[in-house]
C-alpha cells in the first residue's frame, strides 16, 4: 500500500518547479513552458516572490544558490550576499551606544545582493531578456495579488511603528490609512516603475547579455543606488535598540560591488554528495551534521521515533557550537573546515552524543584556534540571557519575524536550481522613497566585539543563515532542496534528507513526516538568544515519543501540528524522469511540473 501523502508527488519529464507561493511556482513553469531554461524560471519566480511574499523577501535583500549547469557540467554557488559597507565598523556602531546591530531599522543594513545575483544568473546561465523575466512581477505588482493573511497580520503588527516612525512604509503598505485584508487585491505600483524603468534602461543597448549589464548598472551604479544614497544621507528612523540611528551604506558602498560564482563547500554521505555554500552561510552545518551521523545506523531507527528526534538534534548541537566559533567571511579569516568535516574530529565528537540530552554548548577545540575558541565562549556567555524579538521562525511564533522564500526547479535538460533568497522584509527598514522596497537588515548577525570570525568590518560579508542544498547520487546532480527558517533552516533539511536516503521515502512523504528543531545554541538574529536542551516538536509525531525525548532530558516545546518547516524539493532520476513536492504546511508552497 502506497504511503499517505498530503499532496501527490509531482512526477513528468518536461520540467519541475517548487517554491514557498503557488503563484510563484505556476510563474516558473510558465518560464519552462514559453522554453526558458530553470535559471529563467528561478529569476522570474525569484522576482515575484518579492512581491506576493514581501513579509519573506525583496528587492533589497540577498540570494545564495547552489546550481548544475549541464552545459558547464559543475556544481556552484552564486553568492548574492552583500558585504557591509565601507563606514560599518565596530567603532561606529559602538559609539552609536550599541553592543549588538539592531534587528531592524538603517543601521542593520549591508549592500543589497539579491537583484544582482538574479542577474548574473540571467546572464551567465539564462537564455531570456530582462524583460522576459520582470514581466511576470511587474504584473503583480502593478495588477495586484491576494494578500496572504501572514502579511496582513504582519502590516497589523507593525502599522503603529510605520506611522509614528517609519512613514515611507505606511504609504505603501497601508495605502488610505487602512492594513489591507487578508486575501484581498494589493498593488505596490511604485516597485513596478522601477522595474519598468529598468528594463527601459536595459533596452537602450542591444545584446541580451549587454541589456542584462545595463540593468545590473541601474540598480548599482544607476538611479536605484542614487535613490538609496539620497535617501540614506538624512534618513534617521527608530530601530530595536529603540533609538533612532542613520545608516552607513552608499551609492559608493553599491558601486563597487558584484556578486560572485564560487566553488561549493562538499561532503560524501554514503552514496550521496552533499553541495552547500561556504562557511559565510551556515549551510556546512548539515556537512558537520552528516559527518558525525555517518556511523549510526540511521536505516534501523525509526524516522519519527525518539531515537532518530534524539540521536539528530544531539548531533546538530555540536555541530552548531562550532559554527558559532569557526564560521565566517573565508575572505577575511580562515575557517579550518576540512578540519571540522574529518573522520578523526567527528570520530571524537561522536563520543559526546549520549543517551540524555546535553544543555551545554560544547564547541570544538580546533589546534591553531584556541584564543578565537576563549574569546567567542566568553562573550556568548556576557551576551546570554537577552529575551529574543526578531528571529525568523514560523507562523507559532510572533508575525514581526522575517523569514525567507525558496525555489528548487529542474528544466528537461538537466539543469538544477536551489536557492533560499532573504532579507529586505517589509519590516526590516523603511521603504526606500521612490522605489517600492526596502533594504536589508542581514548585519544584524555580525558581531560587536574584535577578533572573531563574525565580527563586524567593512567589505566583509554575514555569516548568514541561508542554505539552499544540491546533492548528487553516485556523483550525478540529482536532488535540490531546502526551506526557509534562520536558524532552523538545516535542521529540518537533515531530517528530511536522511527519511528520503534511509527510510525508501518519496519527497513528499520525506517533507509530511513531523518535525523538530532546537533552540539549544545562540541564535543568528537579534538580540542572539538561546534556550539550552529546548526542542520544538510537531505533536502528530505522538505523545510517546513526546513523553520519551523529556525523559533523556530534552525541554519540549510542542508545536501544533503541520506549524513546523516550509520544505521543497525536486529531483532528477537516472532515466530523466523528474519529481518535486512541497510542504502543505502554512497552506503556501506548491510543486508543479509535468
């Protein structure tokens, strides 16, 4: 008997598209329909993302993807993550009286990364024009969309700040005074001008791949960065710390500026290989948490048992203690992550996962590294016990919290796309005036304090959450995934991945089986809380097993059930036959292909 599924998994030979909307995943197969490749699918999708998800991403945020051209038949990263401007610096910062970056407000904010690296993916990967692939968001945006209840209840929440302080917002996200109804028609027809203008821009040259550069020069060195700049030279607005601060960033900071293709950051999990970003992003996380999971016999365990909940959050515990310690920009420090991914180091961290839970934070010692160890335990432990406001987690949470998109697509030529786009929320910072969006907040993740990986210095890029994953079966490109969720997001990744490696599970039956999370390690996002031994737990996993992870110690938090993780795939089989699926969770993101 087939295994229940909430949806079918998609199957067909065409193409496959998933995302976090269904109006973004019906506007890439439209791409693959009218012969555009999965990178004009991805860019199109990416773009109106920005607009029917605006609470999860936008114009001014970043975009990390790990991608598999056939034609260059490789796997890469497009690092669409903007670094902080020239003038953020910790003496700055610290005499604006702060001891983090606020979660929010101008402060917050480094140069924006996202249209760039949709972009350079159009260009270097793609077949289509500018136009070709603004279209569909210039739709929306002008003709409107149904506005998801999250973003109602997102304006709601912050419809106070934005007319006392932040004014540029309420004009545009309650336009006639009112918070627009859940599901009713909305438009930002001033983000659609900006794009109309830059395609006009775009087509004063000829050549699609010349065309694709003038519209990377309008946004960068063209009127969209002298619009921030203008704005940003006498702007002042309330931010988390409660003050009003000005930002730092400029059309100088964005000029000099692009995004960059890079080599993956791999590891070899039995029969699979495992692509994710460097350590700038947290996606080696699931490499460490693999690594020390390689010689468990996950295959006997129960996929929603204790011992499998147990055995993966113990392990992502440490894995995520060295993150906190090693991680950061690899072009400013170095990160001894071949040293992480060993055998002998995971051979030792193993002996660490016992049978009750651990409520420590135990990094680590890596030879070499000993004073950044001392340093990064000494300050989390000045900085512990700050209650947490911004992190992006899931609807059980509060609505002021970001989070992110994601799009997994495969074309019938084989080509892949992950990628988990971010920032630029419509709380993160005032709408820029005149052009329909908002900057980013990601240097909320840089810290204060000198000589550490993460610490904050100009030019240097966050050590962001953001990790789209690709994976090859016996070294062939085969499977895209990820999901949206800060912290969280490579915790349900690694449970999702390991029920579709050992437990014969389909994508979709991999994705419906409930989740969990941890809380146990200092978050990413401000004020950079943790809750030592807590577990977030989907309650239709069952009351024993709930009852079972107290007893070895954990501290439940139960979450109501399909609340938990915003996962998609997509897969490419041997014979060319392609799948994807999406969670039914939040009632959002859809698969589609044929």
């Amino acid at each position: 008997m087939t295994e229940f599924t909430t949806r079918p998994e998609i199957l067909g030979t065409f193409g496959v598209f998933t995302s976090t909307h269904w109006i973004a995943s019906a506007v890439g197969m439209s791409i693959l329909e009218k012969g555009g490749n999965a990178f004009d699918a991805a860019v199109a999708a990416g773009f109106v993302l920005q607009v029917v998800e605006p609470h999860l991403c936008g114009p001014g945020g970043d975009m990390p993807a790990v991608i598999y051209s056939k034609k260059r038949d490789r796997i890469e990263v497009i690092c669409a993550q903007g670094p902080a401007p020239r003038r953020a610096t910790i003496e700055h910062y610290t005499a604006e009286g702060l001891r983090l970056i606020p979660g929010d407000g101008l402060l917050a904010t480094v140069i924006p990364g996202a249209f760039d690296g949709w972009m350079l993916m159009l260009r270097d990967y793609g077949t289509m024009s500018v136009r070709d692939v603004l279209e569909p968001a210039i739709y929306y945006a002008e003709q409107g969309h149904p506005v998801l209840p999250r973003v109602s209840a997102t304006i709601k929440g912050m419809a106070t700040l934005f007319e006392k302080e932040w004014p540029t917002s309420y004009q545009t996200w309650l336009p006639g005074g009112s918070v627009p109804e859940p599901l009713s028609n909305f438009r930002n027809p001033v983000l659609a001008e900006t794009w109309k203008r830059i395609i006009a821009e775009a087509e004063s040259r000829s050549g699609r791949e010349e065309q694709v550069q003038a519209a990377r020069d309008a946004f960068y060195r063209g009127f969209v960065a002298e619009a921030i700049d203008r704005y940003l030279q006498t702007a002042e607005v309330m931010d988390a710390s409660k003050q009003r601060h000005k930002g730092v960033l400029t059309a100088e900071d964005m000029a000099g500026w692009e995004a960059t293709i890079e080599e993956p950051q791999t590891y070899d999990y039995h029969d699979w290989t495992i692509a994710k970003t460097a350590a700038w992003g947290q996606g080696p996380v699931l490499l460490q948490s693999l690594a020390l999971l390689k010689d468990f016999d996950i295959a006997s365990m129960d996929p929603a048992g204790p011992d499998f909940v147990h055995t993966l959050v113990e392990s992502m515990k440490l894995a995520f203690a060295d993150r906190e310690v090693y991680y950061g920009d690899v072009n400013f420090s170095q990160v001894p992550i071949d040293h992480l991914l060993s055998d002998a180091y995971n051979r030792e961290r193993r002996k660490l996962i016992g049978a009750q839970a651990s409520h420590e934070l135990r990094p680590g010692r890596v030879p070499g590294y000993e004073n950044q160890y001392d340093l990064t335990l000494a300050m989390l432990d000045e900085m512990s016990g700050k209650g947490a406001v911004y992190e992006p987690t899931m609807a059980h949470l509060s609505e002021k919290r970001g989070d992110t998109v994601h799009i997994d697509v495969i074309d019938r030529w084989g080509n892949m796309v992950s990628t988990t786009p971010s920032g630029g929320w419509l709380q993160s910072s005032p709408i820029v005036p005149g052009l329909g969006f908002a900057l980013n907040s990601r240097a909320q993740m840089f810290w204060l304090k000198p000589g550490l990986p993460t610490s904050l210095a100009p030019g240097k890029r966050p050590r962001t959450t953001l990790t789209p994953s690709l994976a090859l079966h016996e070294g062939r490109p085969t499977l895209a995934f990820g999901t949206p969720g800060g912290d969280q997001q490579d915790q349900w990744q690694l449970p999702f991945f390991l029920r579709y490696v050992h437990h014969g599970k389909n994508l979709q039956a991999a994705i419906d089986t409930p989740l969990f999370h941890t809380s146990h390690f200092p978050g990413s996002f401000y004020p950079r809380t943790s809750s030592p031994g807590e577990i977030m737990v989907e309650r239709n996993i069952g009351a024993d097993v709930l009852d079972e992870l107290r007893r070895r110690g954990h501290k439940v938090t139960v979450a109501d059930p399909w609340t938990v993780g915003r996962l998609t795939a997509a897969r490419r089989d041997a014979d060319g036959l392609l799948r994807a699926a999406a969670t039914p969770r939040l009632m959002q993101a859809y698969a589609a292909g044929r």
